[in-house]
C-alpha cells in the first residue's frame, strides 16, 4: 500500500486544488496538475507544470521560460552584415542609381563575405555575371571610397541573431565589438 505524504501545515496552505507537492530533500516543490487524453492510452494521462518553490514565506515562483526542446534554433550571423549594410548601402546606390541593383550587389558581397548571413535567408539572389559585375572590384572600391578593410570587420560575426519558436534573439555584442560598431557609426541592435 502507498504511503501518503504530509506535509507541513504551511505547505498544505499554498498548495490549491488543482495543484500537487513534491518534496525533494528539505525542499517543496509546488506544481501544475492536469490530464490530458492522448491517442494510444485507454485513460488520460496525468501532466504537471513547474510553478515554484514553496517556503514559509511564500512561494518564489519560477523565472525560467520554458523552451520547446522540439524546436531547434536556427542561427544567422547578424553583426557583420549588418555593419557591412549600414556602410554600404548608400555608396551602392550613388553608384548604381537603382535600389533593386544596389541591394543585388551588396547581397552579393555578403553571400561571398558571410554565407550564413540573416539577410540570405529566404533569398533569391542573381549571380553577379546576371548582373555584369565582378564582386572583388565592387569590394575594393567601398573600402576605398569608406577607408576601411573589411577583414577588420570579422570580429563582428560572432554577434549571431538566432531564431526560436518564432522569436528573434540578438546576441550580445563584447567591448571590443561593441568600440568598433561605435567607431564606425553602426547600431547593432537599432
């Protein structure tokens, strides 16, 4: 025969219908009850979800987010684009004069610079002979015309925007990121 738990009289004050202890060592441990049928089983299934601990003083609810281990993130690398944009942008378009060119060609320079970019998602882009340009001069010329080396801008693709369960999350950009984004007169999180 199982034995039944008691617990303390302060415990049972917090705990509703609805909702069960677990004790685990000398703490309690409140939860979430329900059943839920499911395809397979001939009576439903008991589910319990984490609210708290329970102490003398209350309860501390949980300030974990729960995250759907079914879901894999996707990640894009976000910080070198989009220095590489905000530099870039307008020096295409003076030379190109068209929007929809600028925006191919600059696509282009990040396909070649960093192919797991978040702006390549999704994207079809032509190839630079459609376009009858060479990648490398377009390169040179926007680090001539802005007087910087795009290798120095390399550190930036370690600040990743990642994708999960239909949320966008930017990672934190370090000092030496965070100086030279500054320097240039990017915002990495506008």
């Amino acid at each position: 025969m199982p034995r039944k738990t008691v617990y303390p009289q302060w415990v049972r004050d917090y705990c509703q219908p609805g909702q069960s202890v677990k004790k685990v060592g000398d703490k309690y441990y409140l939860y979430e009850t329900t059943s839920v049928k499911k395809d397979g089983f001939k009576n439903p299934q008991p589910q319990s979800k984490y609210i708290g601990v329970i102490t003398p003083e209350g309860i501390r609810y949980s300030s974990r987010r729960v995250v759907n281990t079914e879901v894999h993130p996707e990640w894009y690398e976000y910080g070198f684009t989009r220095c590489i944009y905000d530099l870039c942008y307008e020096v295409l378009i003076k030379e190109f004069r068209k929007k929809e060119l600028a925006e191919s060609v600059l696509l282009n320079i990040i396909r070649q610079l960093s192919p797991r970019s978040y702006r390549l998602k999704d994207k079809v882009i032509p190839d630079p002979e459609d376009l009858h340009i060479c990648i490398c001069n377009q390169i040179k010329k926007i680090e001539e015309k802005k007087k910087i080396q795009f290798d120095e801008l390399i550190i930036l693709k370690d600040v990743l925007l990642i994708e999960l369960d239909g949320r966008k999350i930017i990672t934190a950009a370090n000092d030496v990121q965070t100086e030279l984004s500054r320097k240039l007169g990017v915002n990495l999180y506008a």
